[in-house]
C-alpha cells in the first residue's frame, strides 16, 4: 500500500515524505497533501487528503470515506483501503489535494509533466 502512494505522491513537483505522529506524509513543499494511519483499535488503514468541505459532503455518501478527527474541519477526507483500493481514485485525490498546497512554479512544473 505505502510502496504504491510513495510513487503516486512522489511523482509530483517538489515533494517529500516524511512522518507525522508516527504516520507517513507527503508534503509538497512544507505543506502536507496526503497521509497514511492506521486506527489500532479499529484495525482500518485509511489515507487522507484535502478536498475541500464541499468536496466532504460528496464523498461522505461512500461508506469508504470518513471526515477524520482534528483534520476533517479543515477541509479533509479519510479514505478506507483496507479492504481494497482503487489507485486511479487515490491518484486523482492526491492531485487535487497537491493542487491545492502547491506554489505557482510547482503547479506550472506539474501542468509541464502533462497532469
């Protein structure tokens, strides 16, 4: 799973991993755009990325998402791959959420990759 969201994040423009709380994050620039935690007590392995508040109340119609404490307020959906994962749905999340907190010549280097 991480092997897979390293390649799809650290595809883009001026990215980096690193750990928060003890989870793995990507940052673009300093900012984070996605990260992966697991819930022990749940056993749920879910990925989080921003999307927007109006994004939120879409996708919270799926039963794989969730708004996530302490981030989901902001603008964060949590999404459930611990089942199965649809990395074209994942590739696509983490875009926008890139988009997002990306600076003007990160985004131009993005448009200039074809994305």
């Amino acid at each position: 799973m991480l092997k897979e969201m390293r390649a799809i994040c650290l595809s883009l423009p001026e990215t980096s991993e690193d750990k928060q709380f003890g989870n793995p994050v990507w940052r673009v620039g300093k900012k984070v755009f996605a990260q992966a935690y697991c819930y022990r007590a749940e056993r749920k392995l879910k990925l989080a990325f921003w999307v927007g508040v109006d994004q939120q109340a879409l996708l919270i119609r799926d039963p794989n998402f969730s708004i996530p404490a302490y981030l989901g307020h902001n603008g964060w959906i949590a999404l459930d791959v611990t089942k199965e994962a649809n990395w074209r749905e994942i590739r696509s999340l983490a875009l926008f959420s890139y988009r997002h907190f990306a600076l003007g010549r990160m985004l131009r280097a993005l448009d200039a990759q074809g994305e």
